[in-house]
C-alpha cells in the first residue's frame, strides 16, 4: 500500500491512497478545497449538502470511505465531481484542473507522488519525501465483498 499525493496546483496537492488491488482513491475534502480555493470546514459542509442532491444518487456508488470517515474516489469520480460543483469552482483552477485530469486519464503520471507506506522498505527516504509515512494512518483501502 502506499500514499500518493496528486498535484493539481503549484500549492495544492490531494491526499490519496493506491489500494491493495492498484487502485488510486483521493480524497475528495482536499479535492473540494483545491478546486473552490476554501477551507476543509467548507468542504464538508458542502459535502454534506451534495449527498442530499439529485446528482449525488448515482454519484454515491464511486465513493470510497478512507479512514476517519474521509470520503475518497478515483480520478473518474473526481471528475464527475468537478462537473457535479459547477459554479463553485474557482474560475482560474477549473482549466488546470481539467488539464491535469485529461494528462492523467493519456497515461502521464507526473502528477503524482507516491511514497510506500511499508516499514521494512529501507528505500523509503524521510528527507527526500517528508514526513508522509504519517499519513498512512488517516487512510484504509475500501473492504471488498
């Protein structure tokens, strides 16, 4: 398992996880907060607000809850989310944001940085990455059934 941190602006990065089985689930708090360019109390008020929206019935079935009852979704959900925000996105973030999801979604990862969470991995360099082994603990990959 490993953290990943997904650059969307040059001061704001999404939190986020690869699952067990490979999958990169972000969390959609940072996400609000990067892209409607508020503070995490805004994004989960208006989180709570967008589950009792008739867009949000469909929506709900991409969400994963990482640890702490934070909410994540792949980069598909995120995007689906940007449109679901409309006019509550920020007018000069809303381009970038869409340039970095179409890099993404062709195959370019240089907006990600990932770190493995693994302590018996001696490759891990806290200098190099910071301090984000700390963050391992906030996440936990989705239960499958």
């Amino acid at each position: 398992m490993s953290v990943v941190l997904l650059k969307l602006l040059d001061d704001g990065t999404v939190t986020g996880m690869t699952t067990r089985d490979g999958m990169q689930v972000f969390s959609l708090y940072d996400f609000i907060k990067i892209v409607c360019q508020k503070n995490e109390l805004y994004a989960k008020r208006l989180w709570r607000q967008l589950k009792c929206t008739s867009d949000f019935t469909e929506f709900s079935l991409n969400i994963t809850m990482l640890k702490h009852k934070t909410p994540g979704m792949t980069i598909m959900g995120l995007q689906r989310l940007l449109y679901i925000l409309n006019k509550r996105v920020d007018v000069h973030v809303r381009p970038i944001v869409e340039d970095v999801f179409a890099r993404y979604m062709s195959g370019d990862t240089s907006m990600l940085i990932e770190a493995d969470v693994d302590y018996n991995n001696t490759l891990f360099n806290t200098k190099i990455h910071g301090n984000l082994l700390s963050l391992h603990y906030n996440f936990e990959p989705p239960k499958t059934n």
